[in-house]
C-alpha cells in the first residue's frame, strides 16, 4: 500500500502539476453523465480532485460537488480555479478521516485518485454515502503504448536503471486492448462501463521534464538525484529524438451501481 508521505508529494509542485498534466477529455464526462442521468441538482462527491482539473468538467454541468483534497497546495490551486462555481465545496483533509453522511451523494468519482485511497476504504466507504441509487466511477491516467515499437521507452530504460531500482519499473507498456477495468468489489458494486479515451501529446524535452517532474517516484528522489535523472532524459530526447516525442495515454472510465 502507498504511503501517506508519497501520495502527498504532488502538493509541492501544485501549480506545475496543474498546467502540465494531461487533461481529461470532455467525451468523458459526457460519456460518464449519459450514461448515468443524474438529476441536475445531483449530490456529487470527488474524491481527491487535486487541482481541480476534472472537477471543472464535472461543475459546469451544475451538479452540487463536494471535494476532499489532502495537499493544502492543490486545494489553493482549485479554489482559485474554481471559485465562478458556487455549486462546488472542497474540504481539506483525507476521504478515509473526513466524516460524511450515509445514503447521500448519488455519485462518487475519483480522477487518478482512487489508487491512493487506502484499500479497506475504497469500496466499503463509497457503498455506505452512496444513496440507494447511486454510482461510483474510476477515472484513471494509463500510460499507453505506441504501437510502434516504443522507441523511445526502450532508449530510456538504461536511465531509469541507473536512478530506480528494478523492482520500481515497468517498461513494457499496454497495448489499448490490453488496458483492463478496475477490479470493483462486486460484493457491493455491479460493473455497468469500461470505455477508453486515447489521448497523444507532444512534448518538447523541457515540457516532457516538467510532467516527470510531478510523478510521485521521481518526486521521492532527493532533490539532486531527481535533478540529474531529469538531465538525463533531457538529453535523450534532444540528443536521439530531435528535442521533441510523443506521449501516448488512454483516460479511462469505470463506471459501476450500487448493490443494495
């Protein structure tokens, strides 16, 4: 299990993490509200909203949101970024400590979140504050092969050797049809939705550094080591790939009901 002091490391990098991270395609969040229906004055619960980047998408559809986000920096981030929506409240603190009321919200969502919450609380707690009626749904950031040959995943991979330890990584990325749904408790939740949203984005060596630099195992080198593995891949891709790649990802959604 992830520790508090790791899933908190992207705090210090709140505005960084903001710009620089991919964001979540509206097809999304249109796939996930038609396919659910929610009433337009919905009780809607984000788990972990981080900058706020999802739950813009989710606020301008008018449901009434409350957020619970850990990094103090974060949650300054997306109240600044959210502050014209009234119709959405973000707490401070941790969604397994943070006291909510059973058979409230008819949805609870998490974007590249839901891996940080502790295991004995993702689905048990989701299951008592949801109404009788109610959905929970996974949004997560895969990483995606190019179906090319990962050219450059494979040129990096005497970097990451020499700053992580092998049991840290995994350089064999997924095909699109490799990529699996959450595995939900389905003692307590009915699996209704599996769709992914394949996504590329160009990054120039300095832009590609930046969004490794807000990864929660690059965060946790020392401060000087995580320098020098940034140089490296800086020079990787000015030196092999012509100063620019292509990242490939798939957001996907995991849309599930509650049993009762």
């Amino acid at each position: 299990m992830k520790d508090i002091a790791l899933r908190t490391v992207f705090d210090e990098e709140a505005q960084l993490y903001h710009e620089i991270r991919p964001h979540y395609p509206e097809a999304l969040f249109n796939a996930l509200t038609q396919t659910i229906k929610l009433p337009p004055n919905a009780e809607v619960l984000e788990i972990g909203p981080g900058t706020g980047q999802a739950t813009v998408l989710m606020a301008m559809r008018g449901y009434n949101i409350t957020a619970i986000e850990l990094g103090a920096n974060m949650l300054a981030v997306a109240r600044k970024d959210l502050k014209q929506y009234p119709n959405v409240k973000i707490l401070q603190g941790s969604f397994e400590d943070t006291n909510l009321p059973e058979n409230t919200f008819d949805l609870v969502y998490a974007a590249t979140a839901f891996h940080w919450v502790k295991p004995e609380y993702r689905f048990s707690k989701t299951h008592r504050i949801l109404k009788s009626v109610g959905y929970l749904a996974i949004i997560h950031t895969e990483h995606m092969s190019d179906s090319a040959g990962d050219e450059f995943v494979l040129a990096s991979q005497p970097i990451y050797n020499r700053f992580f330890s092998q049991d840290e990584l995994s350089f064999r990325l997924p095909r699109a049809d490799e990529i699996k749904p959450w595995k939900v408790d389905e003692n307590l939740f009915t699996p209704i939705l599996f769709k992914l949203f394949p996504l590329s984005i160009s990054y120039t060596a300095n832009e590609y550094t930046k969004l490794l630099s807000t990864y929660s195992p690059n965060r946790a080198l020392r401060p000087e080591i995580r320098e020098k593995f940034l140089e490296s891949i800086a020079e990787l891709i000015n030196d092999q790939f012509g100063g620019r790649i292509t990242k490939h990802f798939a957001m996907t959604l995991n849309l599930a009901t509650k049993k009762v």
